[in-house]
C-alpha cells in the first residue's frame, strides 16, 4: 500500500502542469515513461518481488484508464543485485528509453553505483528502495528520495531492544560487506558507545559468497545470546538454518530486507529445513 501511495503521489505532481508534459523527457500527451531496476535475479532475487509488485500495480493502474488520461510505461530491468548492471540498465533508461525518472529502483549497490550518472543528466530517482543513510545527504544526494526507514534508525530500535531484552549478552551482528550492513554495524556502535566492543561481536560475508555458515559458526563461538542478521534474505536463510543446525538458540533479529518469509523461496526453504531438523531420520 505505501509504494501505491508513494506512485500515486509522485504521478500527480509530475503530471499535474500541462508545461512538465512539454518539456520533460519521457511524458507525452498519452503517456509517462517510468524506470526502474531490480534483482529478478541472483543472489537477492527473493526481493526482486518488489519490482513484481510495481509492475502488477502499474497495470492495475492502466486497466483503469491511467491518471489524468496518461498510461504509465513502466519500463524495469534484472541487475541481478550487480552494480556495474544496475549502472547499464540506468544508462539505457536514461539514453535510449528516454525516461521522465527511475522510480524504486532496488539495491543500495545499485543505486549507489547509478546515482552520480542520474545526477550529472537531471533525472530523478524517487524512492528507493534502500535505507542507507548515505542518501539522506542532499548535498551528495540531490535527485533522490529514499523509500525505507534508515538502516541507521532501524538499528538503533534493535540496539535499544536488545539492551533492555538482555542487557548482560553479548551480542552477535551478521552484516552483508557494503553500506547495507555496515549502517547497521555503525548504528549499534552509534548507540552502545563505549560498550560496543565488549557486547559486540560481529562477521561479515560478501554477496558472492555461497554461503555464511563459518561467520555463523565464529559468531556462536564468541558465546553471543543474540544474533542480528543484517543483510538480504538468501543470507538471512543460510544463517537461521546454520544455526538452528549447530544447536545455536539465540534470540534472532532479522533486519527489514530479509523479513518476510512469504515472500522469499530462500527463508521459506530455510524454516522447512529447521522443521525437518526436529524429526529424527528413519533408521537406514
């Protein structure tokens, strides 16, 4: 509902001056052009779902005869979570599909990769699909709109949680090695002060890894009561089944990104094994 919101609003003020449709790229008397990028597939593919979304509610939107007698051409690519993709996909949005702007594009390497291109043509990107507090910046930032809630106050709520839930743990922080992750890391380390590096212990793995279950296992090791997962759901997966497999019972966060388990194959496979785990195998 809030993307619809987000889609709604923004569709209204672009399309709402006769002299926006003359001059700007992309809008013609019958139609808007809109871009967007995300990872259809590979290794967070599971949240590609996000641009499914958008593309089913565009139609929906066209099926009722689009807004102020405009169809919306929502023109989206897969890349496959690959800044350099997310990078040639901009580019052909912006030069040879000719958008009025890139809207939710997903990814915050992805749009991190893209946004100094976007700027240096004047297109907007609205809403992203990313809560890295980098883009909270204007003065770096200037044509873009973020989507979620900061990863920064969103760590924040966790690290406040977790010191009233249990305020004698250790606490252990699973991160994805990029601006993702890291503002998670940092916003525990915002929060706990000088205390954070005798109640934290952290590991980080990078998206082309297969899996995490040795980070999984050195975070058990530290003796850790409580494990936040701060990345993308195929990695979040990996974890809460390692972990459920090395006996681990600690309290498990999962961060905004890797929180639905409906919507991810990956977390869905991951809560299957953990059943399975619980039955004793059959006697060969």
């Amino acid at each position: 509902m809030l993307y619809k919101l987000r889609l709604m609003w923004v569709l209204l003020l672009a399309l709402a001056s006769p002299a926006f449709a003359a001059d700007a790229p992309g809008v013609t008397a019958t139609e808007i052009k809109i871009g967007g990028i995300f990872p259809f597939s590979g290794p967070a593919s599971s949240i590609g779902l996000v641009g499914r979304g958008i593309l089913a509610y565009v139609q929906s939107v066209n099926d009722r005869g689009g807004i102020n007698g405009r169809k919306i051409n929502y023109i989206a690519y897969d890349d496959a979570y690959s800044p350099p993709k997310a990078v040639e996909h901009v580019r052909k949005l912006v030069e040879s599909d000719e958008v009025a702007f890139i809207f939710s594009q997903l990814g915050t390497p992805g749009n991190t990769a893209s946004a100094k291109y976007l700027a240096l043509k004047g297109v907007p990107t609205i809403a992203i699909v990313s809560g890295s507090n980098k883009f909270t910046n204007v003065a770096d930032y200037p044509l873009t709109t973020t989507g979620l809630v900061s990863f920064d106050t969103e760590g924040k709520i966790y690290a406040k949680y977790l010191t009233r839930a249990l305020p004698n743990a250790k606490y252990a922080i699973l991160f994805q090695n990029d601006d993702l992750g890291k503002d998670y890391v940092n916003a525990f380390k915002a929060f706990l002060g000088e205390d954070f590096d005798r109640k934290v212990v952290t590991a980080s793995y990078e998206v082309t890894e297969p899996t995490v279950d040795s980070q999984v296992v050195t975070l058990k090791s530290s003796g850790a009561d409580a494990l936040v997962i701060a990345g993308t759901p195929k990695f979040a997966a990996q974890a809460i089944r390692q972990a459920a497999v090395i006996g681990w019972k600690a309290t498990v966060i999962l961060n905004f990104p890797s929180g639905s388990v409906g919507g991810t194959e990956s977390n869905s496979r991951a809560l299957a094994t953990i059943s399975a785990l619980a039955v004793p195998a059959s006697s060969p």
